[in-house]
C-alpha cells in the first residue's frame, strides 16, 4: 500500500522580496519533493470584511490592524475544514492566528523580529506611540508564537541572536537560514552588456527613499564635469519627477522574471544605499548575475557582501560620503568591477543557493511529519 503524500501548509507574506521568497519555495517544492502536497496559502492582507458592519468599524482603525485583520481572515479562509501535517509560517500575522497555528507542528520563517522592526522603527512607518499602544499586547502575542512553534529558522544570524536574546527562545529551537536567491535564473550574461564606455548602475527598491534611490540623484546631480558616463536604471514602484535625464526607470518589472534577471546582466553595478532594511535579496540577485554590489551594512546585510571582495558595505545613518566615493572608483575602475562581480558570483553560488535554504526547512517538516506518523 503507498503511503499518501504528506500534506504541508506555507502561509507566506507576499510583500516585495517576501514574494520572491514564496516562489522559490514553490519551484523547488514542484521540481524536488514529489512526497509532498504543497498548500500555499498567500497572506496579501487584502480580505475585505463580509459583515458590512464589521467593514465601517474597521474603517476607523489605524491602517496596520486593518492589515492584519485583513490577513487573518485570509489565513482563517483557507484553514476552514483543512488539515496539515506541517505548516511553515512565513508571515507577521502568524501571532494573530494562533488557534491555526496550533493545527499542525509549525515551523517560523522570518526576516526580522519585532524588536528589530521597532528598531528601525521610522522608516517602516512605526512610530513611539504605536509600539507602545500595542507593545504589551505584542509581546505576549509573540512570546506565545515562539512557544508554540516547532522551530524557527531566521533569516540570518543577526535574526537568530534575536530569537535567543530578545525572545529567550532555546538555542536547538533556532536556526540561521538565508533565503539564497536563484542562482540559475539570475546568471551572467556578458553579451548583454554593451560596453560602449557607459557605466550602467542599478538600483531595485520598491520603497525609492528609503532604499536610498534619492542619493543616488543627487550623486549624479554632483557629478563634476567630465566625469566619465554613467546611466543610472530604476525598479521601483514610486513615481520619482524630479530624475536628470540619465535616469530610467523600469515599470512593471516583477520577482523572478525574465526582464528582472535581464536588467542585471545588463548592468555594471549595482547599488543600494538603504535607510532600513533587515537583508536584500536583490543584492543575492546581483552578486548572482555577477555584479559589485555597494550597499548599506545593516541587519543581517554584512553577512551578503564581503566587503573589498564582492563590493562595498557603506556604514549605517549618513553614509552619501562614502557612496559617492566607492562609486567613483567603481566606475572607473571596470577590471575591479570585473574581479568583484565574478568573485560575487562564485559566493551567490556557493553560500545563498535558495534550493539549500527551501531543503533545510522542508527536511525539517518532512522529520516532524514523519514523526508524527509513528505516533
């Protein structure tokens, strides 16, 4: 008799680089565990309240709670009559749905925790008196999450040291795992390049100032004359009137498409001096596509680029000094750019392969689930 396939739940974010994350779980759910029935279920954080009076009193809530209903009754939704044998919970509403987080063993996937978000607080829209109008209920709310799960894998250390030290969670209930990038979609591809003397920067953020899309505005702006050429490309979301007229901007450019991976083999640098950020999968996906990469050091950033070898980390707060340095030097220096970007390359390879990171969670729920069979 055949055993029938197990049954896994990944309620998963689908904001930006969350996205990106949620398809490569997909591919390699698809092409690698055939002994797995894989349920995605997206949290979009868009649900729209039935009850039309339950809709006017949400109305009146800060945008965030309504976010988070909205997410919750999503995840409700699609837990209605199921039943898995492992969920993996890749989304900040996990707290507030606790009751499905208890159905199965569940296992946390996570970008940051919510100390590290007030932390960075202003840039994500999270201000003092928010955090402590909802801090105490935060706290219990995660407290309990991280009780419940199974095990929690973080994004990278610096997400892990959290988990131990802020959160007091066992250190054999935690693990650093990157989330690696495509490394076969996003590849080298020196005929893209057209190498007619310009330097071709790239920038992908869909939050254009606090990726730090605005200093590299003024950079151009503050050019001295004759500096050599530079075109300076766009991915963004936010509308930007004020551009000089080297600047283009890609509209409609999606995760993990063929005109994203094209825009970096395209490319002689890639550039993202951000205000706040935890990690960057696009920077995996540059240092992929063989590019140097300058970028702010912050989060779990530092553990991306190797400094010196694979690009630049600029310092945190105040740092245009230092980026319009490295990129005057890395635009006019190509052999160094050249060094860097195969150097980035082989490091995307050999450390940030995602299929590593989607096995190393999946083998985890495959050993719970099994486990749980022989009980």
């Amino acid at each position: 008799m055949t055993e029938s396939p197990y049954r896994f739940g990944f309620v998963m974010d689908q904001q930006v680089g969350l996205k990106t994350q949620s398809l490569n779980f997909e591919a390699v759910l698809r092409e690698e565990y055939p002994q797995v029935e894989a349920v995605f279920v997206p949290v979009q954080y868009a649900s729209v309240a039935a009850n039309p009076l339950t809709r006017a009193l949400e109305k009146a809530l800060p945008g965030s709670v309504r976010g988070t209903l909205a997410g919750v009754r999503e995840i409700k939704s699609a837990f209605a009559g199921a039943t898995f044998d492992a969920v993996l919970w890749a989304t900040w509403a996990a707290k507030s749905a606790i009751e499905c987080v208890r159905a199965a063993p569940a296992f946390l996937l996570m970008d940051m925790t919510p100390t590290q978000m007030e932390a960075l607080g202003a840039h994500y829209g999270y201000s003092p008196g928010r955090a402590r109008f909802l801090g105490g209920w935060k706290k219990q709310a995660t407290d309990r999450l991280y009780g419940e799960a199974t095990h929690l894998f973080g994004w990278n250390e610096w997400v892990a040291q959290s988990l131990r030290g802020d959160y007091g969670v066992p250190t054999g209930k935690v693990s650093a795992v990157s989330p690696g990038t495509d490394t076969t979609r996003f590849c080298p591809d020196t005929k893209a390049r057209k190498y007619d003397g310009v330097t071709r920067l790239l920038f992908v953020g869909g939050d254009f100032v606090r990726k730090g899309g605005d200093l590299l505005l003024r950079y151009l702006r503050e050019r001295a004359p004759g500096s050599p050429p530079v075109e300076l490309h766009c991915v963004t979301r936010d509308t930007v009137t004020d551009a000089p007229a080297n600047v283009h901007f890609h509209r409609g450019i999606v995760n993990n498409s063929p005109e994203l991976a094209r825009l970096y083999q395209q490319s002689d640098l890639f550039v993202l001096p951000t205000r706040a950020d935890c990690y960057s999968l696009v920077a995996l996906e540059a240092m992929a596509s063989g590019l140097p990469v300058v970028i702010t050091n912050m989060g779990g950033i530092g553990d991306i680029v190797a400094t010196g070898e694979t690009g630049v980390l600029l310092p945190e707060g105040d740092n245009y000094t230092e980026l319009a340095a490295a990129l005057d030097e890395l635009i006019g220096d190509a052999a160094k750019r050249e060094r860097m970007g195969r150097a980035g390359r082989d490091r995307a390879v050999s450390r940030f392969n995602c299929r590593a990171g989607v096995r190393t969670v999946v083998d985890a729920m495959l050993a719970a689930a099994e486990k749980g069979r022989a009980t």
